[in-house]
C-alpha cells in the first residue's frame, strides 16, 4: 500500500505528468505560446482585457474537464481491476 500511502501525504499530484517526452505536446505548446504572442501585439487594451478573460474561462473549463477525466479513468482503471480480480 505505498502508493496510498504517498498519495495521502501528498508526494503523489495526481495532475503532474511528464510531457518531455512528446515531442508533439512541445511543438504544440510552442505553437500556442508564439501565436498567442503575435495575437496580442495586434490587440487594442479593450481586446486584451475580454481575451484574458476568455483564456481565463478557457482554463477554468479546462481544469474542470481535466478533473472529470481524471475522476472517469480512475473509476474505469478500478473497475478493470475488480474484473481482473473476480476472475
């Protein structure tokens, strides 16, 4: 039971995960980052201020939706477990 244990005193974060890796995830990040910079240099301050507050609503929505993804594949990943175990 480590894994319990280490999630219970918080050295395990759920939503961390290596991204190193994918080499498409930092392309894609990169993409983001240098279109939204160009984006932005176009703005008047009036545009600025509704697109900070649409990527902020964007974010919100984003992390709900991370957390409700979380909460199915935990739930699918335990149910699997129960089948593999009743067998």
């Amino acid at each position: 039971m480590k894994i319990l244990e280490e999630f219970w005193y918080g050295n395990i974060e759920p939503t961390d995960y290596d991204t190193s890796s994918c080499k498409e995830y930092k392309k894609f990040l990169e993409l983001i980052c240098s279109n939204e910079e160009k984006l932005q240099a176009t703005f008047t301050d009036e545009q600025k201020e509704l697109f900070f507050r649409y990527v902020d609503c964007v974010r919100e929505f984003q992390t709900m939706a991370d957390c409700l993804l979380f909460q199915h594949s935990f739930k699918l990943g335990a149910r699997m477990m129960l089948e593999v175990m009743e067998e």
